[in-house]
C-alpha cells in the first residue's frame, strides 16, 4: 500500500538536510510574499519608493557602518525621498535639497517632533534636553529660553574673554611641542579646547576643577555602552555643580545671570515665570545637551578644516596670508580681526559643506500623515535628512566632492538654516541653537592655527594622500586622528 501524505512528511523530517531544505524554502518563500506585499502595498497608499526588504531585519542588510554613505547610495537608485525599513521602524531618507526644504520648511509643523531613542532617553533625562524633547509647551518654553538667552548673541559675546584665554593656552601649548620638535594630536587637542570653553561659560570653572569632570565627558563622547551607570555617574557630578552654585546664592543672596549658563538655568528655576516648571533634572538635561552637541561637533569642524587644508597647500597659503595680513605684528588673534577675513569664513564654510559633523542631523518624526508631493508619509514615520548628500549634489555644484573654498566667496549662501543646499546645522523649529556659539570658537581656533604656525605631517608623510577615512560616533569624525608637526611662523 503507497504511504500516505502524512507519512511522507514523517519520513522527511526524520531526514536533517530534507528538513534544513523545507525550513529554506519556507524562508525564501516568506521573503518572496513579505517583497510582493510590500510592493503592493506602497502601489495602492503611494508611499515613496523603497528597496526590497527581509521579514524581521527590513533593510538592515543594506547598511554599512556609515549610514549616510549607504542611504546616499540607495537613494541614487530609489530617488531623494526614499521609504526604508530598519527592523520595524519606517524611516524616511531625504537627500535633496528641495526635499529637505519640504521637511524643514513647508511641513515643518508635521516633522516637529522626535522619535524617543533608547541612548537620549537614558542619557537626557527621559528626552528633557532641548535635543531631543518631543514637541510641546515644555520643548517651547525650553527652547525660547535658549534661543532669546542662554545662546543669544549677546550672551555669546559675552563669554569672548573664556575664548580668547583658552585659545590662548592652546596655542601655547602647541608652541612647546614647536619647541621640542615634536609632533602634536591636534584631534585631541581640539576636543580639550572646545570641552574647556564649554565648561567654564557653563559652570565658570575649567575640567581640571570639576572632579571626575574630564573622565566622564571622555565617556560621553566615546559612546560607552555602560550608558546606565555612566548616565547615574554624571548625575551625581551635575548634583554637586548645581549645589555648589546653590551655595553660592544662599551666601551672596543672589545668582549672577550675567555669568555662566547654570545659574541663569537656576534663576529661571527659583523665578518660575515660565508657563512651566524647570526642575533640577530639567536643567541637567539642558546642561548635557550642551556638552554633547558642543564639544564634539566644535572641535570637528576644525578638525575637518584642517585636515582639508593640509590636502590642499595652496589653499592653506592663502588662508595663512590672509589670516596674516589682516592680524599683522600684533601679539595675539582677536574676534573683531575675524570679521575681515573673507576667506577664512569661506573655508569653514566648504568644511561644513563636505563634512557635516552630523551628516543625518537629529531624527524628526511626523505627528500625522501627510502628503510630500504625491507621497503619502503616514504618523510615526522616522526621517532622516542627509545633509552630507545634499551638501555633496552634483546638480547644486560643479566639483561637489573636492574641497574648494573660492566657491563661496560673494556668495550669500549661510549655513544657518535658509539656503537649503548648505544646513548642517538643519533648519526651521528643530535648527540647532547653538550655531552662533559653536561658530565664535570655529572661528577664532581655526584663525590662531593659521596665524602661529606652518604644519607638516610627521616623517615625511606627503599631504595630499592624506587619510580621510571617517568615524560614526556622537559626530563623524577622522577615524584617524590628526596629528600633526607644527612649526613656529613668528620665529
């Protein structure tokens, strides 16, 4: 008698390559149905081009280790509005600049708020950041404090005395490494600039007089994945600054607002005139915002800057010629200096432009569906803008990858969120406002580093080749370290 259909399957699965076989075919034929829905399904709601994608994983297959080189990549084939699937979540990529002014400006009440990412909800508070609050009375209230105070350009000019003496220190510490011959990491150096200029215009003291200060901003920016205890570490270590300056009002009865950004925080907190409450955690998490989005992204852009500068020996001479004209004999680098010189703000300009030092901008998400042209993007939906790519279209510019300041000399194209070809900052409600902060310390590093010295790579190395692979950490960094053998101009 012939066996029948269940006794045939039995048989089967007693065998483990017939069942490896079955359980293959089941998974390709998931595939194949999860594809054709898919298609389907972006056909009837309109929803914007998307590559296939796997059950579970969506298009995490498709991903490298630098996101915006890949959605650059795939959104080539797929189109500047493109739909992605990362596990389970719908992200949208933008990678034009007529998208990105959709996004920033003509929909930009819909993408207001953010998605609740697992690293800022541990590290900011449960999102009480600026950053990363979702959008509401209290993102509002925050955010006006910041942008008509805390980082207004009144404020900004007024810690002009932190930066010129760091800066100063700085370059002295580089003029004794000129002195031994020796070559010196600016990477590093650049990052303990900005961390110090940061520090004193917040807490009024250097790292050096905060203790465990310096390990745990080196913790930060290294993305440890010890994020609890490092979040519970630097708690303890804001509670004992916010207390100190506590202190201090009980004995003087009063907080000097003018000062530094903790006791304006504290002001607002003891005043609440606000249509808020500012909490101590609140104000925390403004802190942390700060040193995060800061430190990193400052130091970057000069690292960026002069490492594009350094490919490039003819564009250096004519930054240091300028930068040597305007300042003449005098002894030191000031900021009123700054503002004649042209082509050192068109330098920063083309960093900022090839090496956004964050090339994604923060993740918006959509409050409600919405239309993009004739797109559907449904509630919920996680967007991306990839500025790195826009700012990198051959349609916007000729030579759009290679380094070339000239391009924006009398232009009035600025990076601070109207001229959508050139956001590295973003644009609109989400901008970033601490642009005219981080600017001021650009500005006045980048124009001492030209001034003082000539610079060579050590033993030999030939400028033009360079390293300038990248790093994706807080910001997109020279995954390897800039270092550098300085030399002496005024000797």
């Amino acid at each position: 008698m012939a066996p029948t259909p269940l006794v045939m399957l039995q048989r089967l699965l007693e065998e483990p390559q017939h069942l490896l076989m079955i359980v293959l075919t089941i998974f390709f034929l998931a595939i194949l149905s999860a594809v054709s829905l898919s298609r389907t399904w972006s056909k009837k709601t309109n929803l914007p081009p998307s590559p296939p994608k796997f059950p579970f994983i969506g298009n995490f297959y498709q991903m490298g280790e630098l996101l915006h080189h890949s959605f650059r990549d795939l959104s080539r084939k797929y189109g500047p509005i493109m739909l992605l699937h990362l596990g389970h979540t719908p992200v949208l990529v933008i990678s034009s600049a007529e998208m990105a002014r959709e996004i920033m400006k003509n929909h930009d009440n819909v993408f207001t708020n953010r998605p609740a990412l697992t690293a800022a909800q541990i590290i900011l508070y449960k999102c009480q950041d600026i950053g990363y609050a979702p959008y509401g009375e209290y993102w509002k209230q925050v955010r006006k404090i910041c942008v008509m105070d805390l980082l207004s350009v009144k404020r900004v000019q007024s810690f002009k005395i932190i930066r010129e003496e760091e800066t100063d220190f700085f370059i002295k510490k580089i003029t004794q490494s000129c002195s031994q011959g020796s070559p010196v990491n600016l990477s590093d150096m650049l990052l303990t600039l900005s961390n110090n200029i940061l520090s004193r215009c917040a807490f009024g003291k250097s790292p050096e007089d905060v203790d465990g200060f310096n390990r745990w901003m080196d913790v930060l920016t290294g993305l440890t994945r010890r994020m609890k205890r490092t979040s519970q570490q630097l708690d303890v270590l804001f509670d004992s600054i916010i207390d100190e300056h506590l202190m201090k009002r009980d004995i003087h009865h009063s907080l000097d607002t003018k000062q530094y950004f903790v006791d304006f925080l504290l002001h607002v907190h003891k005043e609440n005139k606000l249509n808020i409450d500012i909490s101590k955690d609140n104000i925390k998490a403004i802190l942390m915002d700060m040193f995060i989005a800061g430190t990193d992204t400052t130091a970057t852009v000069i690292e960026w800057a002069m490492a594009e500068l350094l490919k490039s020996p003819d564009t250096m001479k004519k930054a240091q010629a300028e930068v040597r004209r305007i300042v003449g004999k005098k002894s030191k680098v000031k900021e009123e200096d700054i503002q004649q010189m042209e082509y050192l703000k068109c330098v920063i300009k083309e960093a900022l432009r090839l090496h956004p030092p964050v090339p994604l901008l923060i993740p918006r998400e959509s409050v409600t569906s919405t239309q993009i042209q004739e797109y559907t993007i449904p509630s919920k939906t996680r967007v991306y803008i990839n500025v790195w790519a826009i700012q990198r279209d051959p349609m916007l510019r000729e030579k759009a990858e290679e380094f070339i300041p000239e391009r924006f000399i009398g232009s009035t194209i600025d990076f601070r969120g109207q001229d959508f070809e050139l956001v590295p900052f973003g644009s609109g409600r989400r901008s970033c406002p601490g642009v005219s902060f981080g600017i001021a310390v650009v500005e006045l590093a980048l124009a001492n580093l030209l001034y003082w010295f000539d610079w060579d790579l050590p033993n030999g190395e030939i400028k033009e080749k360079l390293d300038m692979s990248e790093f994706f950490g807080i910001t997109v960094n020279k995954k390897i370290p800039l270092h550098l053998l300085p030399s002496h101009y005024m000797t």
